[in-house]
C-alpha cells in the first residue's frame, strides 16, 4: 500500500510541477517575441533557457511515468514475501502431513522391516541389491519383506537387469 500512496504523491507532484514549467515556458516564449529575436545576448538567453526548459519537461515526465508505476503495476515487497510465507507454510504443512503418515506406517512394523522403508522412501527406485545392504539384510529377507509389502500394495518392483528397482506407491 505504500507504493500507491508513493505513486500518488509523485504523480501530483509532477503534475504541479509540470504546470509551474509550462506557465514559465509561455512566458519566455512571449518575451522572446517581444525582443522578436534578434542576434543579441537577451536573445540567445531566453533561447537558452527555452532549451533547459524542454529538458526539464522530459524528466517531469520520467517522473510521472514513476509515479504511475508505482501505483498501478508495482507490488510492494511486503505483498511479494506474505504471498511467499503463504505457499512456504502451505508446503511445510503438506510435507509435516506426509511426515506424519510415514510414521504412523512404520508403528506397527518390525525392526527389518522399518529399515526397508525407510531405505526406499531416502532412494525411491533404489535397486534391491543395494537395499540389501542399506538394510543390512540377507537376499531371501530382503526379498520375503519386499513380497509382504507388495501385497499390502507399499512398494512396487520394476526388473532392472538381474535385480529389481523398489519404488513406494505413495507419496509419502
């Protein structure tokens, strides 16, 4: 909201200004035609600051055009970092969620079987041969624990060359 009022401010600012230069301009422009310009010092100074009055137009308008900016199309920062805390917080509750369901998933199981789990979720498409050693299981444990979890739909296995990759099916 400061940047409007900001906006507002330059944009009238620029506006008194604008009429304030306008008004001098007519004037050196009628004394200009009062010395009907010839070649003398006079002359050349009001030509002079005629020129320095253009100039001094072209920044009242860079001004504007500021102000203008500021307030139609600039977003203050303060808008920019609330909208920012509210998708960082939205994703800090989603992943506390699925913290939350992967725990409540690994209560009931046993010691090996946790390991398991919890080696997939760290290296999700993790092979079974390196699984067994994350888990520091023998090949036919590894291999029962992973059945057991396919039947209770947990993990999914895809054949890569002669062993498996392991993949959870939810997103936890």
């Amino acid at each position: 909201m400061e940047t409007k009022k900001l906006g507002f401010l330059i944009v009238g600012m620029s506006i008194v200004l604008g009429f304030i230069m306008f008004s001098y301009m007519n004037q050196l422009a009628l004394q200009g035609q009062q010395l009907h310009c010839n070649p003398t010092q006079e002359c050349k100074q009001v030509n002079s600051l005629l020129g320095l009055s253009h100039i001094t137009v072209g920044f009242l308008s860079f001004i504007s055009a500021l102000g203008f900016y500021l307030l139609f199309f600039d977003r203050s920062a303060q808008e920019v970092l609330q909208e920012d805390g509210a998708v960082q917080k939205n994703i800090e509750e989603k992943a506390q969620i699925k913290s939350s369901k992967f725990d409540l998933l690994l209560r009931p199981l046993d010691d090996n079987e946790r390991r398991v789990l919890i080696a997939i979720k760290e290296q999700n498409g993790i092979t079974q041969a390196t699984l067994r050693y994350r888990a520091n299981l023998s090949k036919a444990k590894i291999s029962q624990v992973l059945t057991d979890f396919e039947k209770k739909s947990l993990v999914s296995r895809k054949a890569k060359g002669k062993t498996y990759q392991v993949f959870l099916t939810e997103n936890f």
